[in-house]
C-alpha cells in the first residue's frame, strides 16, 4: 500500500536540504583551508546547529503523520473488510432462507399439514359467532362530529363551547334481542367553560 503524501511533507523536505547546503559550505570552507572569522563561524555554527534541529524535528513529525495515515488506512482497510464479510452473511443467509422456503413449499405432506391448520384456525374463529350470545352485542355510543362551537369570550380552549353529535354503533349481524338502553354520562353533550 502506498502512503500519500501530505503537502506538509513535500514541503518539509527542503529543510534538511536546506541544513545540508550549509553543512556543505562549511565542508568546503574547511577543506580550502579557509577559516572564516569568529563572528562568522559562529554564524555558521549556529545556522548548522538550528537546521540539523530543525531537520530532527521535521523528521519526527513526517514519521509522526506517517503513522497516523497508516492508521487510518488501516481502519479503513478493516471496515472494508468487515462490509464486505457482513454482505457475503447476508447473501449466506438468504440463500439459506430461500432454501428452506423451497423446501417448505415443495413438500406436499407439509403444504397439507399447513392447509389443516388453517383450516382449523378459520373455524376456531366462526365457533366463536356460533355461540348463543354471540347475536346480542350491545350498542356501543361513539364520539362523532362537531355540531357546534360558539365562543364564549375567554381566552384558549375554556373559550369555546363545543356541540358534539352522538353516533349509535351496531355490531354486524341481526337485530340484537336484548340491547342495552344504557346511556352513560360520558358520551353526553359536552361543554367547555371557565
């Protein structure tokens, strides 16, 4: 895998060029025999000594990035990885499940077995409406539309006197024998006031 390479680091890399160069007048001077002036040397000194730092430093944050990027290529490199392995589950795991459908939907002792419980779930549900009491469901009061609303004056909700309608609701099925008259006091007219 080939590292990227920050503009950080392309442009870090002239600053050992840099030391070099001064190391370089510095060899040179010494092999012509030239001794420069103390002023001078120490100049020279000193511009040696801050780039050789200046190059360790660098080099440590160069390696420093370096190893986060290869980190991070690494953590990509796995959740790739850990894709890839959750999409061939996935396939495994529906080609399993289409093979056990098929083999469910293909066996016709288990398609008769199937149908029979149906069946006996079907008519589990109408034993039910064949009970004796079954005919006489009570009337229920539903909760219909608004007639009415008048405003009363006041401020938010406790300003508006509502008007509802009541609405009988019947179960389905003949007429009920007993049916209830009961008319409880919750779905009457209702008003709100202060």
């Amino acid at each position: 895998m080939a590292a990227r390479v920050p503009g950080s680091l392309r442009t870090s890399r002239r600053v050992p060029q840099v030391g070099e160069v001064w190391e370089e007048i510095r060899r040179e001077l010494t092999l012509d025999g030239v001794r420069p002036i103390t002023p001078d040397e120490e100049a020279l000194s000193a511009i040696c000594r801050m780039a050789a730092d200046t190059a360790r430093r660098v080099a440590a944050e160069q390696s420093g990035i370096l190893e986060q990027q290869e980190k991070e290529d690494a953590g990509e490199e796995e959740l790739l990885y850990t894709e890839m392995k959750s999409h061939w589950k996935q396939r495994e795991l529906t080609a399993k499940s289409w093979d056990r459908y098929v083999s469910r939907t293909s066996n016709y002792d288990i398609l008769k077995e199937v149908k029979a419980q149906r069946e006996e779930d079907i008519e589990a549900s109408r034993a039910d409406a064949k009970h004796p009491d079954a005919a006489a469901h009570r009337k229920e009061h539903f909760v219909g539309q608004v007639m009415s609303v008048e405003r009363t004056g006041a401020e938010g909700p406790a300003g508006a006197k509502v008007t509802i309608a009541r609405v009988p609701i019947e179960a389905a099925g003949p007429d009920p024998v007993g049916a209830s008259t009961q008319d409880p006091e919750y779905f009457s007219t209702v008003s709100v006031t202060d």
